[in-house]
C-alpha cells in the first residue's frame, strides 16, 4: 500500500524534512528550533510511526478521532499528540485524556464543549480559512476576532495560536500569500488580545512546507513527506 519498502525509510524521510526545515528557517533568519515538525500520521501504520519515533520524531498528528485513540494506546507516553482534523463535539471528550494540542477549534460551539469537558486549560489553535474557499475547514478571517473574545473568558482552554490550510497549489511559492495572511492576523490578535499568548502559526504540508517556514511557521504538519502517499 505504501511506497517505502526500506526500513529505514521513514527515518530518512524525518531526517530529509528536517534539513530543509532548517534551511528554509536559516534563509528567513530564523532559528531552526523555531519551527517544530509534526508528523501528520493518520492512515499511517504503527510500524512506520515506530520508525519515525526511533529518528526522534516525538510530535505527531492525526486527523480522526478513534484512529488517534486506538494509536495513542500503543505508543509510549513519550509522544505528543496533535489532533489536526475536523473535530465533532461527541468526539471531544476521549480526545482530551491525551492530546497535547488542537489545532482545529473553528467555531464557539466546539470551544464550549472543549471548555466543559476539560479539567485543566487544554491547548487549541483556531483554524483559519484565509483562502475562502467555500468547502474549506475553518474560520471566516472576519470573525476572528469575536471568536477571540468568547475564548478568552473560557477557562477550559488556552489559545496559543493560528492555523490555517493553503489551497492545492500547483508551485509551493503560491501559498505563501495565505501564510503571510495568516502571519498577519497572529500580528494584529497579538496587539489585541496582550493577555493571551497567541504565538503559534500552524502552517505549512508537504506541499509548501519550507515556504510557511520562510513566513514565520512555528509548527509544520508534514505527512506524506514522511510517511508516503496515502491510499484514499
Ligand atoms: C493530512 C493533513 C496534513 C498533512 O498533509 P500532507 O500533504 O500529507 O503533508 C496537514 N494538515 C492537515 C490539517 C491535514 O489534514
């Protein structure tokens, strides 16, 4: 089902996306910490999440729920789990036992129930649909920042950034008008809402993931440059 055939592969893969994460941050000025690797696993098999683990890939992502359940039972406690999909609130409650960061909260609906069901401030970036596409996941840009309010007085939840999908682009340099968006609304939040830490730009796949590095990406979600293509 999946391209790689080599053991070593995946490992190679990592290592292969982490240099040109460095590069890209380097040609920006930027330090190459400042950009954090995730590795968007779903579909992925636990053998190929193991071989990623072994490279010291420790940030991973998935994008449904009981997929991210049944993974999170096998691995050890040592990886941080992302949730980087559309998120149903009857799914919320089991994902919060482990996940370290949500990067798809794109609706006050969904902010409540996170804020109900959780016993400690979970950390959640808001996605943002800066291309306007009508059948895209995330936010419209202009209700930002009343979204922003009604979070900010919910103790249950933290946010601490942006996230956002570029459009299926045939070069990787035309995405970054939507990364500079959002680069740009993370600007403004900041000057607005001071007393929350609204650092983090999710952005960037496989596609244009050096480019959302060039424009300020603190986290990168790279799947099948890593894994290999997926089987729809
Ligand atoms: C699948 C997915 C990714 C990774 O996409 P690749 O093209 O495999 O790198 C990143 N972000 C989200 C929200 C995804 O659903």
């Amino acid at each position: 089902m999946r391209c790689w055939s080599g053991v070593n592969e995946v490992a190679a893969a990592v290592e292969r996306v982490r240099e040109r994460i460095a590069a890209a941050a380097e040609r920006a000025g930027r330090q190459a910490a400042a950009a954090r690797l995730v590795a968007v696993s779903k579909g992925a098999p636990l053998e190929l999440m193991r071989q990623a683990l072994d490279a010291g890939q420790l940030d991973f992502g998935e994008n449904r729920v009981p997929e991210a359940l049944a993974k999170q039972g096998q691995l050890g406690p040592e990886v941080r789990w992302h949730f980087v999909g559309r998120l149903q609130r009857n799914k919320v409650r089991p994902l919060l036992d482990f996940v370290g960061l949500i990067h798809s909260v794109d609706r006050v609906e969904l902010a409540q129930e996170i804020d109900r069901r959780a016993s400690g401030p979970v950390e959640v970036l808001v996605e943002v649909n800066t291309s306007g596409e009508p059948h895209k996941a995330g936010m419209n840009p202009e209700d930002l920042h009343d979204l922003l309010e009604d979070l900010s007085g919910m103790a249950g939840l933290r946010v601490t950034g942006l996230m956002t999908m570029a459009p299926r682009v045939s070069s990787p340099e035309e995405a970054r008008p939507f990364f500079r968006r959002l680069a740009r609304m993370r600007d403004d939040m900041q000057k607005l809402f001071p007393q929350m830490p609204v650092h983090h730009l999710s952005m960037g796949m496989s596609q244009d993931y050096e480019i959302a590095v060039e424009e300020g990406a603190t986290l990168v979600r790279v799947g099948e440059a890593i894994f290999g293509p997926r089987v729809a």
